[in-house]
C-alpha cells in the first residue's frame, strides 16, 4: 500500500473512531433503570420493558439490514444514529411503564440499523483500500473507543441524573446525532455501491447463507452460546454489587470502570487472536470464565473481579467472532448476513437472560451464572466434536 493510501485510510479510520466515541450514549447506563424505577415501575415492569429491547431487535434486524444493503452502509448508520437520538430523548420523558416499553422496543429497532452496517461499513472500506489484514486491530480499537468513551460519560451520569433528570438521556442524544452528522462525512464503499439494486431475492440468499455454510452455521452458533454467558451476567451486576455493599450512587464508577474493561478486552483481541488463535481462545475463555463464576458462587468478595473479566472476554469474543464471520462471507449482502447472525444471536441471549431470571429467583444470581457458564462450556465442547468450524477453516476469497 502506498503512503498516500495509507493516508487515506487512517483519516478514514479515525473519522469512524471518532463516530464510534459519539454514539456510545454512555450517560444513561448507571441511571436508566433508576429513571425507570423512579418514573413508578416496578421491577417486574422494567424486566417486561428492557426486554422489548430484544423484541426490537428480533423483529428489525432482518429488515433494516436489508435496508442496509439497499441504501448502503453510511447511511444505514447514518439513519440508526438518528433514531437512537429519538430514543434518548424518548427516555428523559417516559413517565409510563408504556412509555418505557415503546421507548425499548424502538430502541432495539433502531439499533439494528447498525449492527450488521457498522461491521459491513468498516470491512468493505478495508476492503477498497486492500487493507483487510487490519479488520480485528481497527474493529477491536473502534469497539474500544466506544466503551472508553461510554465509561468516561457514565462516570458523570449519575451526577447529572441529580441535577435534572432528564439531563443525561438528552446529552447522550446530542452527541449521538453529532454521531449520526459524522457519519455523513465517510465514504460509501465501493463494493455496496455498485449495484443499483438488492433485491429481496438477493437478500434471502445472503441471509440463507447463515445456515447454508456450514463453518457460519456452526460458528455462530457456537459464539452465540459462548456470549451469552457474559450478556446474562449483565443482567445481574446492579443486584450483585448492591449485595456486597455498593451504594445505587457508587454504580456510575462502577459502571464507568467496567466499561474500561470493556475497552481493554477490545483493543487487545488483535493480540489474542495472533498469539492464542480463534479456535483455542472460544475454548479458553469460556472455560476460565465458567471457573471464576464457579468460585464467586462460593466466595461473593470474588464477584467484583468475574464482572470485570466477564466484560473483557465479551468484547475479545466478539470481535474475534466478526472477523471470523466477515472473512467467510460474501461482500454482496454482507448486512443482511451480519444481521441474521445477530438474530441467531439476540434469540440465544434472549432465552439465557429470561432462564438465568428463574434460575436465579430459585437460587442465587452467582449460583445461576456458575450454572449457565458450566452448561456453555458443555455446549461449546460438543460442537466443537461435532461440527468443529475452525477444522479445515478457510476464509472467502
């Protein structure tokens, strides 16, 4: 590659960076449930409104990452910031358990419109520029600087929540579509942009795809059970940490250091993937989480550390897995296809969160996680016998 070249795709990438760092709305996530709690709901009601989250999620993904490969990935990203935005402000005033859950739901629905464009974006510009090699190093610091910046912003959300309580979700909306404007100022790359239509029949065939490739069908579902481990462990950080002593005020740091872990994990995936490799590292880290949530179940000092290594072996894992994925499929539909992963993905999350809720009310939150990271590793170990997709893996060409 060229010096010049080279230019180019740093500019590129630190505009992404700089998109990335502005859409992590990071002021909302010590305080959301609180806001929820305080506008009259019921635990019971914010578990039934967060969980339209999901709903959303299920039901756009395959449409909006349709529209992705439609009307292309930068304005995909540029059409899910600006409804995100909504969202936010959605939020400073939902005063309802109704409110809630159409805010959720829309949430979810919005979200979607970048899940799969923002992987595709990123890979298709790489690929342009004849700079795929650095897929994982971009995608893991991109990842990183979207948790850094949700960490910085979630240490002041709690202090801004007592001041007004509005004032964090309409921050965390202006900045995203700040976002949403940035967005406008990247390229759309050349491979979604060369054919003037993409019909649904090229749609169906670029979702099929998921299930018809062997080494996707069995790779997504093995890292969607591999994930959903840490992603349950999400749901029960807030009573845990309240448990051993944490104040509903000390949750922001909290949240702000995890999110750093969160950060860590990604920026370092390009590491692990070179010096462990994909194959061992869906392996051991499940395994080593499956332990440490073993131990926490029987010393509770323990749990603090588990949620900070859940959160780094998460982002490590996911974008080791986008690479894994994004290199075994076509560019021609690529949304569509990282959309369906993500379907696959939210209805195995969806089932461990509402299974990991039960286990927990009848034991105990660590007693359930330990559960659920012993039946994944169970999981991942008969895949792996049965229908290994890192056996003979190649990427596409």
């Amino acid at each position: 590659m060229s010096r010049h070249a080279h230019s180019s795709v740093d500019l590129l990438v630190h505009r992404f960076y700089s998109y990335r760092a502005l859409t992590s709305g990071g002021f909302v996530y010590p305080i959301l449930t609180v806001h929820a709690l305080a506008q009259g709901l019921d635990l019971a009601g914010v578990g039934f409104a967060a969980g339209m989250f999901f709903a959303g999620t299920l039901l756009g993904e395959i449409p909006t990452g349709y529209v992705g490969d439609l009307i292309g990935r930068r304005n995909s990203l540029f059409v899910g910031s600006v409804l995100i935005s909504v969202t936010h402000f959605g939020f400073a005033f939902a005063d309802s358990l109704v409110g809630f859950v159409f805010c959720w739901g829309f949430w979810g629905v919005a979200a979607t419109f970048r899940s799969g464009s923002t992987d595709a974006w990123l890979y298709d510009t790489l690929v342009d520029h004849h700079a795929t090699d650095s897929y994982t190093r971009v995608r893991g610091r991109g990842t990183g600087v979207f948790y850094a910046s949700a960490a910085l912003s979630a240490l002041v959300g709690g202090v801004l929540y007592e001041r007004w309580s509005a004032l964090p979700f309409l921050l965390a909306g202006v900045l995203t579509t700040i976002g949403a404007l940035v967005v406008l100022t990247l390229p759309e790359p050349t491979v979604s942009g060369s054919d003037g239509e993409f019909s649904l029949t090229e749609a169906r065939t670029a979702l099929l795809s998921v299930v018809s490739n062997r080494t996707v069908r069995s790779f997504v579902l093995l890292s969607g059970i591999v994930l959903a481990v840490p992603e349950t462990v999400e749901v029960f950080v807030q009573p845990v940490a309240l448990s051993i002593g944490f104040q509903p005020s000390s949750l922001g740091p909290l949240y702000s250091a995890l999110m750093f872990a969160a950060a860590l994990g990604s920026s370092t995936a390009d590491a692990v993937g070179r010096r462990i490799g994909v194959g061992r590292w869906f392996v051991l880290g499940p395994t080593t989480l499956a332990i440490v949530l073993l131990v926490a179940s029987s010393v509770h000092a323990v749990a603090l550390p588990v949620f900070f290594l859940s959160r780094g072996a998460n982002t490590v894992t996911d974008t080791l897995g986008s690479t894994f994925v994004n290199d075994r499929v076509a560019s021609h539909g690529r949304a569509t296809t990282l959309s369906g992963v993500s379907m696959v993905h939210a209805l195995v999350f969806l089932f461990a969160r509402a299974a990991g809720g039960v286990v927990a009310d009848a034991t105990s939150p660590l007693f359930a996680l330990a559960g659920f990271g012993c039946l994944a590793v169970g999981i991942v170990s008969v895949i792996r016998l049965t229908a290994d997709p890192f056996e003979s893996s190649r990427p596409t060409e």
